[in-house]
C-alpha cells in the first residue's frame, strides 16, 4: 500500500499535519473547554485532565485544580519552572491540538474578579468526579498560566482543508 492511504481506505490520502494560524489557535481554544495539564518535579512527570477558562487578548488560562489533602498536586505545581496545558480534539475527519507553555501560578482569591469569575464559568467541568474522597474534603484552588508560547497543529487533506 502506498504510504499517503490511509488503511483500510484504498485510494484515500492520509490527512498531513500543519501548522494553525493565530486566529484558528484562539478559535479553536475558544474561551474555556478542557484539556490536559503536564508539569514535572525533578525527573517525574505528572499529568492531570483539567477544565480551563481562557482570554485571548490576555493570552492567559484560567485552571480550577481540585486536591485532597493526601494529593501530590500541589507539590508538582511549587516545583515545575513551567507547566504545558495540551488542548485536543480527535475526530475521524480531523486531529486538532495546541500547547500553551509557560508559568503555573496561584492566583489569590483577593485577585479574583467578576471577569474572571465570567471566564472561569467557560470552563467545561467533568461529568464525572475522580476524587475518592467526597467532595466536601477536596479544596480548589485557581491557578493562572501565562501564555508564553501558543501553538497549534492540524490535520488537512490532499486539497488543504
């Protein structure tokens, strides 16, 4: 089979990855959604889904991390320089991602506005809780990542869409 067919779709050109524009990046971020949070302590990685508010003309995220009192969370937040937060979307027609890269920092409920409360309201909260502890005994803290570096990639056909 030649390399550019997809299996199992005979005479079908596998999708090829590029670069997405500034505007694609933010409209595809959009203002909140989840996402995957990565951050290391020494040689440990440490990677948690999370839920994520975003302002563009700010190029900041807004991130509602939830621990209990035995979590290692807090602990890989103090210690990592720099934390990724990997947002994607894998579809059969389309793979979109973008990285944010910068610092992690906790941002005290002195700081928290209207606007920010608004923003964090984008953020799209899982179905599901993954705390064994009940919910009542998990504390959340807002954590804001300043944008250093904004990338996205994606898929497109033989005919560039």
């Amino acid at each position: 089979m030649p390399h550019d067919e997809t299996p199992g779709e005979e005479g079908s050109p596998e999708p090829r990855p590029v670069e997405m524009s500034p505007a694609e990046v933010d409209s595809f971020v959009g203002v909140g959604g989840s996402g995957v949070l990565a951050l290391a302590r020494d040689d440990t990685p440490y990677a948690i889904p999370v839920s994520y508010g975003y302002e563009p003309g700010e190029e900041r995220f807004f991130l509602r991390l939830g621990q209990a009192d035995d979590s290692e969370k807090p602990n890989f937040v103090r210690s990592s320089a720099a934390a990724r937060l990997v947002i994607y979307a894998d579809r059969p027609t389309e793979a979109r991602s973008v990285v944010a890269k910068g610092p992690l920092d906790e941002l005290p409920r002195e700081q928290l506005t209207p606007d920010l409360v608004e923003t964090l309201s984008h953020a799209q909260l899982p179905r599901f809780e993954l705390w064994t502890q009940p919910k009542a005994d998990v504390g959340f803290t807002i954590y804001t990542l300043y944008v250093r570096e904004l990338t996205g990639r994606k898929t497109v056909g033989e005919d560039g869409v």
